[in-house]
DNA sequence: GTCTATACGAAGATAGAC
DNA sequence: GTCTATCTTCGTATAGAC
C-alpha cells in the first residue's frame, strides 16, 4: 500500500522529530498529528519507537537525496544552491519552527544502533552531494561536501533559535559565494 | 560562594544536556552526576527544570566567550583556529559523546522565552567572532563568523553520529583554509 | 487490523519535617 | 538548606476483546 497507515505514522515521525526532539516526540502526538489508528502502532513497529525512529531516519535521509534528482552534470554552484534551497524550504514552509530530525535523534540518541543509522543518512548526504561536485569540476569535493552539510545543519538551528532566516541566509551566500568561485 | 551547590548542578546540566538532551536529562541525574543534596534542587531553582536550564544555557555561552579571550589583534586564522579548536576540544575528551548543549536545548525547546535564551547564547558567539574578525581585517567578518558557528555546530554534530573525528577534521579544515586565505 | 483497558516506570513538582 | 514522602502527569508497552 502506497499511502498507508505505516507510511503517515513514519511521515508523522518526521516531522513531529524535527520540531520537538526525539524525547519530546510521543506515540500520543504521532497518532494524533496524523489521524492515524490508535491500537495499530505496535502492529506496524513492533519493536516500539525505536523502530519507528529508526524508519523515521531512512526516510528523511531519502528525501533529501530524493532532492538531489537530475544534478548530473550540474556545475558546484547549481548542486550547493540546490542543497542549500532544500533546507532553506523546511524553514520557510515551518515557519522556522522545525528543523533537521536526524541531527534531533543524533543529540539525544541513548543506543548507538541509533547513533549509526543516524550517521549512516549524513553520510549518503555527504557521499552524494561529493561525488556530485566531483562531477562538477569541484577541486576539493569531499570537504566541501562535508562543510556543506554541517554548516547547513548548524544553520538551521541558528535560524529555529531565532525564528528569523537571516542566520540561515548568511551562511548560505558565504557557502554559495564560495561554489560560484570554482571555475572546473 | 564560587564553587557553592548551585554551581555545581549548573555545570553538571551543562555536560548532561550536551550528551542527552533536553527531555533526555532530568533532575535526577543532574544530582547523581554532581554528587549534589537531593533536596535543595528547589530551593536553588524554585522555577524548576526550566531555570536551571537557561542558567546552563547562560554558563554554556559565557564558557565558549571566554575561550576566545586574548584575541585581540589576532589574524583572522588565528580567531578561527582557536574557535575550532573549543570545539574539538570537547570532542576529544569527550570521546566524541559531547555536543553543543545550547544546541541541544535548541533542538527540543518547548518555550519560546527558552528559545530566546538559547538565540542569545548563538547571537553573542557570533558577535564576538565578527568583532574579532573585523579586528583581525577580515573584509565579511559577519557571514564568515556566522559560518564559522553553523558549520562547527553541525560537524559536531556529525563527528558525535559518527563517534568519529574525521568529519569535524574535514570541516575544520576547509574553514581553516578558508580563514588563512585572508590576507588584510 | 484496530480497539480499550491497564500495568509499569520515569519525571516534574509540592508539602512538611528536621 | 537539606531531607523524605507523596501527588500527579505522562509515556511506553502489553493483554485481550472485537
């Protein structure tokens, strides 16, 4: 099933992760956010939420790389501005309220199966946005790629904590000023 | 007094939010983890769970300040080095465990008065970097700044999910490169 | 597959003795 | 200032009916 009642609570976990954390986050809540059956979550994720934060995780990670569709042959501008833009419409569409759910399971993470799945989606982000400015003609992909992230992830938790874009924005037109310098 | 009770269970919030989180630290463990009288939590903070957090959150921000004393008329690479240099600090004697607490709280606020507190702490880092910045010749002192916060929070970040030096290093190094760029 | 009811534990907070 | 005891709320998880 396309639509189902697993895949709304996992979108729900998502989203609900990326505003109020990983403890602050409840069944309770996800059931409630999504309309979602009450006696049937641990149907779905019998091991409980960890499980549910864990589908939570790949799926994020999937989407984002999801985003990153139809960059090949893009130049280190287009793939950072595009990169940078997927952030950047998590905020304005929350109204910067929400931010990145696997940095919010990272930092209050209590197993380290979580912590690896955790750090296994940073490191498809790093992997594909690498090997997409290596493709680009980018000199150095690899600490690009990586600063690309972090500083993105950091971004946005300068810009939730402000309720404002402007941390976000600063730290994107010095990343993107620094793609546009690369002449492959 | 200077090292008195409250102190202490300030500074024990401190390193307990940056390994758990908000939800993730209760007062409990505060009390275990400093060794502090079980009774007198109240009395010290009669606001309760969320007073001594923002007073963590003032101490967490005060700590980073004073890690950047003595800079005056430092280079632009000599700033950065030493900001980057907070960080992987508490990385390493960590043993990669420890984050950003001021992030940590960022992440799962539930108040908008502990989000204020907690943009505070990140507005006085960035304004302090900037001026040190400027100081140093640096000709865009506030994205630079405002980058060289984002990008250390989220390697972090990255180096914690990883429970690996290696990304913080990446990032660390492509900042640092960047600053030695500079030439005033 | 979905429901209700309930057990169990954790955590914040308060009251009152010392 | 510090203690113990207790109240209350909430969240996870399980059991068993429909």
């Amino acid at each position: 099933m396309v639509d189902g009642v697993r895949e709304r609570m996992i979108d729900g976990a998502v989203r609900l992760l990326a505003r109020q954390g990983l403890q602050g986050t409840s069944f309770a809540e996800v059931l409630q956010a999504t309309g979602t059956p009450r006696g049937s979550i641990y149907h779905h994720f019998p091991g409980g939420k960890d499980q549910l934060v864990a589908a939570a995780l790949d799926t994020a990670g999937d989407d984002t790389i999801r985003g990153l569709a139809g960059l090949t042959g893009a130049s280190p501008a287009q793939v950072t501005e595009r990169y940078l833009g997927l952030w950047r419409e998590l905020l304005v569409q929350s109204d910067t309220t929400a931010g990145c759910a696997v940095l919010a399971v990272t930092v209050a993470a209590r197993s380290d199966d979580m912590l690896d799945r955790a750090a296994t989606v940073f490191r498809s982000w790093r992997d594909q946005l690498a090997t997409l400015l290596a493709a680009g003609g980018h000199p150095s992909p690899v600490p690009f790629a990586t600063t690309l992230v972090a500083a993105s992830e950091g971004a946005v938790v300068l810009s939730r904590a402000e309720r404002s874009l402007e941390p976000f924005d600063a730290v994107a037109a010095f990343l993107l000023a620094e793609a546009r310098d690369i002449r492959p």
